[in-house]
C-alpha cells in the first residue's frame, strides 16, 4: 500500500461532505478554510515517530523538536500563508524522563517562536515511543493561497534552495556513507538535524500572483514534483538540480550522479513551484535581493504528461525515488 | 510525574510568547483565538495510541475511529464552540491491513458528520502500534465562549449525563467485573466503545449567560472537577452524583459505592458546568425540554479550596480518583 493511493481511498471516506467554508481538504500541503468572509485560514497536521522519522541517538530531543516543528511550518509557507498557533499532542515512553520532555518542546517552542507561531494546546500521555503529532493553523489573503493544482503547461519549475543534503546527514548518521570534510559533514548533520522551514519565503512568494503553484519538498524532489505534476495536470522536464555541497560528496563517495542523489533526497523542506515564464527573471531578482539567494529554476512544466529530466541534450523518465510515509 | 505537572511545566517554555490575538492558550479544553475582529475559533488536540487508550481485541476499528473523534469534539462542546473541521494524523504497524485503516476511518468520519466536522487533512505514516492524533477546530461567539476559570463561590455544579458507564463497559472488557444483565452489560460496553460527545448540549449551554464556567468529564469527575476548582479559584461540595445504572451494578459486584465508583469513572464525555444558583431551575427546565433529560444539579462551588462529598450529611474530603494520562 503505497501513501498517496491509501490518502486518496480515505478521501474518498470523508470527501461526501464538503461543507462550503471548506475551501481547501485533503491532498495539499494544508487545508483551506474561511472562517469569515474576508479571511482564509490554513491547517495542517504531521506526525513524527521515534524510529520512524527519527532515532533518538542521532540527535537531541531539542533537535527532534526543532525538526518536528520545521517541517509543519513548511507545510504552512507552502500555502503562502503566515504560520499563527500550534497544538502539539506528545506520546512518551514510561521510562523517558522529563528533562527529555523538557528539551523537546524546547525544541518546538523554539522553532515557533521564530516563525511568530505560539504553541497554545497540548495533549501529552503514554506511548510505546516517543510520538509527536503537531498541528499548526496559519492564515493567509485570499487572493494570495497558493495550491499544487495550479501549475500550467510552459511554467517555469523554481526551488528556494540546494537539495539533498539532509539526505547525506541522514546517510552519515546511519553509517551508509562517510564525508571527509568536516566542515562538510557538520553542514550534513545540521541539514538533517535542523532544517529551516522556508515560511519567511513562501509568505513572499504567495504574494506573488506569478506564482502559479507552490508546494514543500518534504518527500524528495522526484515524488514531490510528480505529486504536483499530477495535481495540476501537466507534466515536467527537469533540466539542472541545484545540488547542495554535502549532497554532491556524498554521490561521489557513494558513486551515483549528485543530480539523482539530490532527486531522491527528502526532507529539504525547500519550496518548489510553477512560475509564470516571462515572470521569472523579474522575480528571481527580487527574491534574490530579499534572501541573498538565488532562486533556481530547474526545468519547465509542459503539457506531455509524467517526469522527465534532461542531461547532456538526451531526455530520460524520471521516477519517484523518494520517501514514501509507507514504505520501509 | 503527573500529567498536570507536566504539562504546567511545558506550558511555562511556550507562555512567553502570548499574541495579543491568541485569547486563552494551553490548561483548557481548547485554545480560543481571533482569526478577525468579530470571530473566536478554538482548537484542540488529542492522540489515542492503542494499547494505552483502546486494545484493538475489545472494540472494531470502526468504533476505535467513533470514540477518538467523540473525545475531540467533547473538547469543542466545552468551550460553548460548534465544530467546523478536522485533521487526523494516523500511524499504522506496517503489518496493520488497509481495511482496518478504512474501517477507522470511516467511524471517524461517522461522528464527524454527526457533528458537522468537515475531515479535512490527513497525514499517515508507519508507527510501532496504531496511533490517531485528531485535531479539531470550531467556532464560537466572543460572548460564549466558556473556560474553566469562571466558577463562582455559590455556583450550582451540574453535568448533563450519568456517569460511570464507561468505566463499567472498560472493567467487563478487562474481564474485572462481570454484569450478569446482558441489556446492562451492552450498554456499559457501547458506553465504553462509542460514547457520545455532547456537542449539541455545549453548543445550547454555551449560548447562556447563566453557565460561567464549563468543561468535559473525559478523566474521571473527581479529577476533572478539582481541574475546574483550581483554574477558578474557588472549592467544590458535591451531594449527590447521578450514577448510570450500569455503573451502580459494576460497583455493587465491586462491593464499592457507587458514588465512588462513577466519581472515578473517566471516558463519560459529559459536560461538567458552573450554573449561577438562581438561574439553575429555569436552565434546567429548559433543558429537559430541549434535550429529553435532566440537568442533573449535583453539588455547590464554594470559597473553601478544595473538593470535597457530603452523603448522609458528613462531610468527607474528595481525592482525585480519575485518569491521569501518565500513570498507569
């Protein structure tokens, strides 16, 4: 059973009721939802388990924390929308002590505080691990909510950053491959351990009406794309991956081309998103001047459907490589 | 370590950051914010990991599902809020089968319908045992929103149900108790599997002036209420408890009290409420005639801290007896 054939089979469970201030449900980033006539607001939920997404001797329970709350505020800037409050519902282990408890939602609070996110209801009880489920609600204009389903066939395909290197910290903590360069490794590590949730930039980009689509690349560039892809109804040509440092030693310790490591990566937590072409040199400026980084575009959206990449002028398909919630 | 302490303790890391338009943050059912000028939206959290919350031998999925988004929208009825939507993080064993996940989700789905709760996000991944954490969102009028803080000195208690079946449906599951009725045995089991959270009744309460404080009886009255004493300020003297008849059977087995043993009860989602004395026959009436039941008027708040049982006029202290979610 693969994730997004199981989430669409419950979709089908609930989506017979589809109340009209629910603007947005099950299968972006977030929901959308008007709680008055003038305002939207957006709600997404993620859970985190201990030897699932995590494993607690290859970091901090304030790093786990940290994490934790990264990747739900990423799931909130995707939308375009500005992070507001947190429920946090924690599972612990009858052995885990409190200090733990302590550092992780330090951890948390953290995280939220740096997104102007204010963490208002708990829930915590036993659990045969540790179990972290957040919700986070943020708000948003409008005219300015970005969805998957709005990419067009000529767009160019943009990420707010280098891919793949939380994958090589990942890599490095369980042995799989080894990185020389301290520096290099450490980059790695905090990649991995404390990743940043890119709201500051889609609170800019959704407030761009050249923004056709927007979405987090929590799952690996080549199944989040494809999941876009499938939403909008187009297809994509990547053409260069911008390929983070750590990533590209750790294709070469391991021998695979740094383009289909970084593909396969997961958990980035960048933006990825459909800008309209003629749009794109004017934004990418203007991003550029805001966050002192480029914004990359990597290929184009068209009209043939499924992923392909180019390299060296040959087109070949490119397949979800990817996590799968899952999968093992 | 208490559930109580520590969630006081996690409360202190988040509370220096309170945004003027969050209203009221974690130690209630809910949290209340301000998503514009002239509307209160309160949210709440709530996980259910199995073989701390349920045994998948003594219940369907189906009801596993009914019972979890019963204890969520329980929450939103205290408040005097009208749920509006859900999301469901769920984690699954990777041997668990996809028509148990479906089965799940179709009992949640089920009670939200009833309650007019839109599911509206998911997120679903693999977990060690099965494991829901459902977060729910509702709306309320500024004027009716109820917290646990308002008791006053010389406020009727009242709940709006029996208690003490669901510990009694809990206790035949466990094999500790064993009820010869076969139609009492049924409804202690339904009691336990698929309780009914009072969101109608919440919803009408919340719209009176005459409620001042209101919150759910999800661990046990002796706990919940001495939570509600402590967010007021003020004491409590309970008279009489209204024991649902299976639990007087189950505690007559027991060789217990009754009292005691609905006192201890925890999982009976009714709402526990602070009605102004005078109002309280009028409320009460009305009730009965809109709900076909009683308002049951079961002690007094007081200035004396503390909780305390008069039975056959001695006056005798009241220990916390329910649930405490990290003890065992």
């Amino acid at each position: 059973v693969r994730e997004d054939e199981l989430l669409a089979a419950l979709h089908a469970i609930v989506a017979d009721r589809a109340p009209r201030r629910i603007l947005l449900g099950i299968g972006d980033d977030a929901a959308v939802w008007q709680p008055s006539r003038s305002h939207r607001s957006v709600i997404t939920t993620d859970a985190l388990i201990e030897g699932v997404h995590f494993v607690p001797a290859w970091m901090s329970w304030c790093e786990v924390g940290m994490r934790a709350m990264a990747s739900n505020l990423s799931d909130i800037a995707a939308m375009g929308a500005k992070p507001v409050l947190a429920t946090v519902a924690l599972g612990i282990p009858q052995d885990f002590d409190r200090d733990g408890v302590l550092d992780l939602y330090r951890g948390l609070a953290g995280v939220a505080r740096d997104g102007r996110c204010a963490i208002v209801g708990g829930d915590i009880t036993r659990a045969p691990v540790v179990t972290i489920a957040i919700t986070v609600v943020g708000e948003v204009r409008q005219t300015h909510v970005k969805r998957r389903s709005g990419a067009r066939a000529g767009d160019a395909i943009c990420v707010t950053g280098d891919l793949g290197a939380s994958r090589a910290g990942l890599q490095c903590l369980r042995g799989e491959v080894a990185l020389e360069d301290a520096a290099l490794r450490e980059r790695a590590l905090a990649a991995y351990r404390t990743p940043t949730a890119r709201w500051r930039e889609g609170l800019w980009l959704g407030a761009s009406a050249n923004v056709n689509a927007m979405m987090d690349c929590s799952d690996g560039l080549s199944t989040d794309l494809d999941r876009l892809c499938i939403a909008s109804g187009v297809g994509a040509l990547v053409e260069n991956v911008p390929v983070a440092e750590a990533a590209a030693a750790a294709a070469r310790a391991l021998g695979i081309s740094p383009e289909d490591y970084a593909l396969a990566g997961g958990e980035d937590f960048e933006l990825v998103l459909a800008v309209k072409p003629r749009a794109y040199a004017h934004l990418a400026a203007r991003f550029r001047a805001r966050f002192g980084r480029p914004l990359h575009r990597i290929g184009t959206f068209r009209a043939q459907p499924g992923l392909a990449s180019r390299v060296d002028g040959s087109e070949r398909p490119l397949h979800r490589t990817g996590w799968d919630a899952l999968e093992e």
